[in-house]
C-alpha cells in the first residue's frame, strides 16, 4: 500500500510536470506556460485523485504522457524518439485501466500524420496507401488479437433487453443527456468527494461551467477564423487535443450504453472522474479560446492569473 501510494503522489507529479512540457511544446510563453499547470495541478478532481490509492492517476498520467508525445509528433516530426514515447504512453495506458486502449487506437492516426509529413507524398498517393494499410492492420488484428477479447470490450456475447439497438440507444440517451445526468457528471469531473459527503458548492460550478462554454466557443472560432495570433498554439494541436477528448468520450459511453442494454439500467453511469485522463487537452482548449476573444497578450496573461 504504501508503494502505491507513493506511485500515486509521483504519477500526479508527473502530470503536472507534463502539463508544463505539452506548454511550452505547442509554443506558449513561458509566464501562460506556468499558470496554466498552476490550473492543472489545483483542479480539485486531478488533486484529490492523485492523494490516494487509485489506478485512475496512472491512467491520466499515462494519456497526459501520450498528449506530450503528439505535440512532439506534431511539432518536430515522427522520429525514433518520439515514436517510442508515445508507443511507451499508449503501453502504460492499456495495462493500467480499460479505457487505456484508446491510446492504442489513437497511436494510428498520430502515426499516419507523422509519415505523412516525414515522407511528403502527394496527398492522393498517400491515402491510396493510407487505405491499403489501414485494411491490412485491421486483417492482422482479427487475426492475431484472441477473439474473447473483442468480445468481452465490447459484449457483443450478452442478449439486449430492447427489441433493437435503435430503441435501446434512444432509452439510453433520455436516461443520460437530462439536465441532472450531465450536471452530476459535471460536478463529479471538477469536485465531487463522495467518500467525503462533500462537494464544490454550486455557485462555483456554475462559474466554472460558464467559463468553460466561453472558453469552448472561442476556440471554435479560433479553428474556424484566419486569425492567427502568435500566443496562441497552432491550429493542428487544438484539433489533436479534439481528438483525443472525442476519442475518450465515444469509448467510456459506448461502454456504459453496452452495459445499459442487456441490463435495462444504468449500472455504471459517467463520473466526471473517468474523463481526466483528458484534463490537460481540456483545460488547453478552454485556455485558447479565452485567449483567442481577448485579441490581446497582456489582457490574456491577465486572465489567466484571475483563472489560477
């Protein structure tokens, strides 16, 4: 216990020590660089997961780790180095909790960019090959991954309760998407200590909340605008860090709608917990977009010293 538990307090170190590193490596000055893992390090969930002993803060530490290795991709290329942190990243997730398999899934199209721009192939030509290889890897993995595994990830073995998919995924929605669904996965994702009785107090969620649909928004702007501002990290990132919120969000609900279906319950639901993992590409996205409405450096670096 005690090992684990100073595995615990080393992986959320190193999650803060990452969000500095994803920082600076998308080009953010150092001053926004240190405030922003200032936001990372009190964000009361990350905080509270990384103080007791719990498998869920290496699996953060492990995608926060893999977001470092895709920003090196990104900026310096698929090289030896980089390739294998993110292959090291990717390990470490599988083997530490289910969700963990998103890494693995991911590293494919973080590879196929990194190729992309190491071979410069014309764009036509590269995707004939882009296809050809995607076929042949899933042929392989049919092949060569146990059969009870895909399985048992997606229990394709269990009888619905519902009479088809369409009607258990619409009971399924309506069950979830209801105000009180997403406010309690909300509040549980930045501060809900149930072994506490205790949560954040509701005026700081909203302001929280508020904060965060401003901060979205700007950086759907940002995307889509010619704008381009030389604080702010390139466009290829955000939608790198889009991917992988995306990417986790599909797994943990198609899993919870597979459970619901041949249960007719919500058994396991969505704790804001489970989506940590994406704390750093979350708080980045937010961040810019802030940063992206201000127009303006010092009025950006202002900011965030009011959001620290």
């Amino acid at each position: 216990i005690f090992m684990a538990r100073l595995l615990a307090v080393l992986f959320g170190l190193g999650v803060v020590f990452l969000a500095y590193l994803i920082a600076k490596k998308i080009s953010l000055s150092e001053q926004i660089a240190l405030l922003f893992t200032a936001i990372v390090a009190f964000q009361p969930m990350f905080s509270i997961t990384a103080a007791q002993v719990n498998i869920d803060i290496a699996l953060v530490f492990a995608f926060s780790l893999f977001l470092y290795a895709g920003a090196c991709i990104l900026k310096d290329g698929l090289n030896t180095k980089n390739a294998l942190l993110a292959l090291f990243a990717a390990l470490l997730g599988f083997f530490s909790k289910g969700p963990g398999i998103i890494l693995v899934v991911m590293l494919y199209p973080l590879f196929a960019w990194g190729a992309y721009q190491l071979l410069r192939l014309p764009k036509k030509q590269f995707l004939i090959r882009l296809i050809g290889t995607t076929i042949l890897l899933f042929v392989l993995a049919f092949l060569v991954v146990p059969k009870n595994y895909f399985i048992d990830i997606t229990r394709s073995s269990t009888q619905s309760h519902f009479q088809s998919p369409i009607i258990s995924i619409g009971k399924y929605l309506d069950k979830t998407l209801t105000p009180g669904g997403l406010r309690d996965t909300t509040l549980s994702y930045w501060g809900h200590f149930g072994w506490l009785d205790h949560a954040l107090p509701d005026w700081s969620l909203t302001i929280i909340v508020v904060t965060s649909i401003i901060g979205f928004s700007g950086t759907l702007w940002y995307l889509f605008s010619r704008k381009n501002l030389e604080y702010l990290p390139e466009r290829k990132y955000i939608i790198f860090f889009f991917g992988m919120i995306f990417a986790l969000q599909i797994a943990i609900r198609f899993y919870d709608w597979r459970v619901f279906d041949y249960s007719g319950q919500i058994l396991i639901g969505q704790p804001g917990r489970y989506f940590l993992p994406n704390l750093i590409a979350h708080i980045l996205i937010i961040v810019t977009g802030l940063g992206f409405l201000f127009r303006e450096k010092n009025k950006f670096f202002f900011l965030m010293k009011i959001l620290a």
